[in-house]
C-alpha cells in the first residue's frame, strides 16, 4: 500500500462489507522517554493495546477494532478506519487573530477536549493508561463529530504514578488547542517581540522546553482559571496534578470561565 506511516501499520479493505480497515503488525520497541527529572521505561505492547480495545468496545471516544492471531502466534490488531481531521487542522488560528480564535473557536473546543479528557479518566479507573497521549492521537471523527483517541499500544514501566505520562500529555493538548498552535520562543521572537523579552524561564513547558505554558504572559485575556491550568506544566510548577480528577475538575471550572 502506498504512503504507509508505519512498516508494521498497514491499510487494508475488509471484503464482507468493502469497509477500510488498518492492521496493526508485531512490532516491538524500548526506549526512555522523560519528564522533567523522570525517567520513564516505555515499551510497545500489542497484548495491552488489545486489551484496551476490549475495554472501550463502542465507547464513542475510542477508536473500534479488535485482536487476533496470527500463525505465529503474534497479536494482530485490526482497527476500524475513522475518517476524520487531526487537532492541527481543526483547532488552528489560521486566518485570524488569536483572540477570534479564542472567543469564537476555543470554548467549543474545551467542551470537546473535556469528553476527551473524560474518556482517558474512564481508562484510569479501570487502571489503565493510554500511553502516549499526543495531539495527533486525539482525532475528530467527521462521521460523529466527536473527538477520538488512537493509538494506545505503549505501556510504561513501573513508576510512583502510573496516570503521570498522560497527565501531562493531557496538559500539553489543551496548551496547544488554547494557542491555536505551539507558542514557542521563535513565535515570540518573530511575531510579538515585546513579550520575548518578558519570558523567563519558569514560563517554559517541563517537557517542550522551547514552547511557552505561561500563556497568559502572551495573551492576556486568557482567563486565570484556565492559566493555572497551563502553569502545573510549567518550569517554575510547585504542584503537580496526581490524577485525572484533578484536571477535569480544574478544566470544568476553566470552561465556565471562558464561556463554553
């Protein structure tokens, strides 16, 4: 098949009803990922990802599909197309000034991202983790007009809190769906000079050290309900969320707050 992500990820078409299907080969990969000073062992599961698409079977906010062996014993995936537009595409300022896009675009947005964000807390009360909760994970399906998760084959190694990784994966999406893009230094320094040079390093994303979470330093209007938010992802963070709850229920007060 022709313009393949993966070598292991492949297109297909199920010949009982014509409908698109993507199969999931075997693949197995280790590495370390961090945050701030933690250290995180990540490895690809096919058995974990089979198992979660047991668990969310017809839930709205997941993709579909199911697990089965090959010869070889190998755990299979075969995953349900979803026609759909990426975050980059739908929650952009692209043709218009930040602030249209955050009075207009963004408070629909957030309501969306909350049932998203619910959806990851279901997962985390039946003690599992997606894994790698990245905006190009989070899709919005143009047949349902709801926003999806993919992707959930890697796993982590044992750590104080298992939930950490997609909580901070969770905080990096709503920094990104508030700017309409990443606002980072090189944004800053070619687009608003002024607000460069009032950027210290406190201001920085823990993980993404060239991106801003103090957002409401470059766009003033962003309620400060919402900026707290944004500042537990922070360099000059004190706390950090300890679980889904916390964020939800922050997120939740910031919507009432810009109006969603």
């Amino acid at each position: 098949m022709d313009d393949q992500p993966k070598f292991w990820v492949k297109s297909a078409i199920d010949l009982s009803d014509g409908s698109k299907k993507i199969i999931k080969l075997v693949f197995h990969e280790r590495f370390q990922a961090s945050i701030g000073d933690l250290l995180f062992d990540c490895v690809r599961s096919p058995s974990k990802e089979a198992r979660i698409l047991n668990l969310v079977r017809e839930h709205i906010n997941f993709m579909q599909g199911y697990s089965v062996q090959d010869s070889a014993s190998n755990l299979v995936r075969v995953i349900d197309f979803i026609p759909a537009e990426t975050m980059a595409d739908y929650a952009s300022t692209e043709g218009m000034e930040h602030e249209e896009y955050f009075t207009t675009s963004f408070p629909a947005i957030l309501q969306e991202y909350i049932e998203a964000v619910r959806a990851i807390l279901f997962l985390h009360r039946h003690n599992e983790i997606h894994g790698d909760i990245r905006r190009d994970h989070l899709l919005r399906d143009m047949t349902s007009n709801r926003l999806r998760w993919i992707d959930f084959d890697y796993a982590h190694g044992l750590n104080e809190n298992k939930f950490v990784h997609d909580l901070f994966g969770l905080g990096n999406i709503v920094m990104y769906i508030a700017g309409g893009r990443d606002i980072t230094m090189h944004v800053l320094k070619d687009e608003m000079p002024h607000i460069h040079s009032i950027i210290t390093g406190d201001d920085f994303n823990i993980i993404f050290h060239n991106r801003i979470a103090n957002l409401r330093k470059v766009f003033p209007y962003i309620p400060e309900a919402l900026n707290r938010i944004f500042l537990h992802f922070s360099m000059g963070t004190t706390f950090y969320y300890e679980n889904t709850e916390q964020l939800l229920d922050d997120l939740i007060r910031a919507a009432d707050a810009v109006g969603a």
